[in-house]
C-alpha cells in the first residue's frame, strides 16, 4: 500500500546517484521507497545533470532531519529532528520522535533500559501535552503493564487521545479498536414527541425532547456518537469515552465501555450509555 504524504515543494536537495543506475528514460518518473513503501509526493524528484533531486520537506522525514536554507548567506542548515517528547516519572521509559510542519510528532519510539519498540500513532508535543505513561495490571501478570496515551487533539476540557498497551518486557498487547466497539453496540431515533432514543449495549434510555435545546427541525432523525474518543485508566482498568450527540454541536452524555484481557487480546466489554445530569 502506498503512504501518501502531502508534501509542499519550495527548495530541492540533491543526491548523488551513480550515473550507471540512471538508465531509464527521463520521461518515466522516479519514485522513491522508504524501507521497501513508495512515498508519494505532490512532486516527482527529478534527475538533473547526473543528480536525483528529491523535495526538501521529504528529505526531512526522510532522513530525520530538520532542514532550513538561508540565501542570503548561501548557507544549509542541518540538525537533528528527533527529540525525547516524554519521560516516565520514575525514569524507566521515554519517548521520542521527529517534529512534523504541523505540530505533531511521528515515528514515536519507547525506550528503557536495554529495549526500544516503536510506537503507533502520532502525539501532540512537549509540556501539557506529551504522552503520558500508566503503570497497570491489565493482562494478569505478575508485573504491571504499560499503558501509553497519545494526546491527538485537545478542546475546553477536552482531550482527543489513543491508547497502546506494552507488558513489561515491551511486547505490544493487542488492543481492539474503542470506536469501532462503540459503534457496534450504539443505535439511536428520534421519537414522534421529539424525544430520543439511546440504545447502548442493548440497553434503551430515553432523552425528553423538552430538555433538548436543538431546534427540533436541526435535530435529525437519530443521535450520533463524537468524533473525541477518550482513553483512560482507573484501579487497573483500561476504558475509552465518547460524547453523545445531538444535532451538530449538542452532547447529552457519554458512550463508555471497559476492557478485558481474554485470549491475549484486550476485548472491548459492554457499552453504557449515560445521559448528563441536565438531560435525566
């Protein structure tokens, strides 16, 4: 499968190629592979007097590095794009990454004494919202588990994260997905009175419409589940929590569900639905 980056072209790097490896004709573009994976990019590197130009921001993923370019000193800049984003409080393990334009951090990997793993996903950046570590007795070892949470996105209150599990000798423990899980076991219809219908594990609770402040017209036919998803542990359980919305921007409680260790797979358990105090 190809990943696809979106890649803006300004300024191109140049590497130095063998000219007996350039045998194909220019008007076939050239494609570049990262670790056996073709990198798309908005603009095909190009092969210039016996060089292979690549675009500069893909070079910087590329080859971890941050680059910049001064043109009034002539002069590139070249330093090091992977930076530690995180450390457990008692030292044991961190996480680094390379800085993306945006603000995010890619290519995450979890380091302690003697091991590094690689971690999926993408996280916010230092202070507030770095990954955090929770120590937890998930999978009924005799030692404690890992659970690190990536901070993806944030609001008033809010927090939009993702959650992977490690034992402690850093073997990923399979995980399966919270929003799919949640959608499963959700169904939702607006009534003749104007009132909705929860249906969350199979268990039905009715919002009165007179408590909704959506126009009854810009209510839809159902509610919906949100797009937050929020991980968390508490006394050694693993949950995830999602908004419950009606219309576009009104929330009347959370979707939340556990997880259990059963067949080396933490499984996502029974949905609840429960309405905000202002909508009981």
């Amino acid at each position: 499968m190809k990943k696809t980056r979106r890649l803006a072209v300004s300024i191109l790097i140049c590497l130095s190629i063998t000219a007996a490896a350039l045998t194909a004709s220019a008007s076939v573009p050239i494609k570049v592979y990262e670790n056996g994976t073709e990198v798309s990019t908005e603009a095909s590197p190009r092969f210039v007097e016996g060089q292979v130009m690549i675009p500069f921001h893909l070079a910087e993923e590329l080859f971890e590095r941050k680059l910049s370019y001064d043109p009034v000193n002539r002069v590139m800049n070249v330093n090091d794009n992977r930076a530690q984003i995180a450390q457990s409080e008692d030292g044991l393990f961190s996480i680094t990454g390379t800085e993306e334009r945006d603000g995010m951090w890619d290519r995450l990997r979890l380091t302690t004494n003697d091991r590094e793993v690689s971690v999926p996903g993408k996280a916010l950046g230092l202070d507030s919202y770095a990954p955090e570590f929770v120590s937890a007795s998930l999978t009924g070892g005799d030692k404690s588990d890992l659970v690190v949470l990536l901070t993806q996105g944030y609001g008033t209150g809010v927090y939009i994260n993702e959650a992977v599990v490690y034992t402690e000798d850093l073997h990923q423990v399979p995980l399966e997905d919270g929003a799919v899980a949640l959608l499963k076991q959700f169904n939702s219809k607006q009534q003749a009175d104007g009132s909705i219908e929860i249906q969350a594990g199979g268990v039905s609770t009715v919002v009165s419409g007179d408590r909704l402040f959506t126009n009854v017209a810009d209510r839809g036919d159902r509610a919906s589940i949100g797009s937050v998803l929020r991980y968390e542990v508490n006394d050694n359980i693993l949950s995830i929590t999602a908004g419950v919305l009606v219309g576009t921007s009104e929330f009347i409680g959370d979707m939340k569900l556990d997880y259990t260790y059963q067949n080396g797979v933490l499984q996502a358990g029974k949905a609840v639905f429960t309405p905000y105090e202002e909508y009981r």
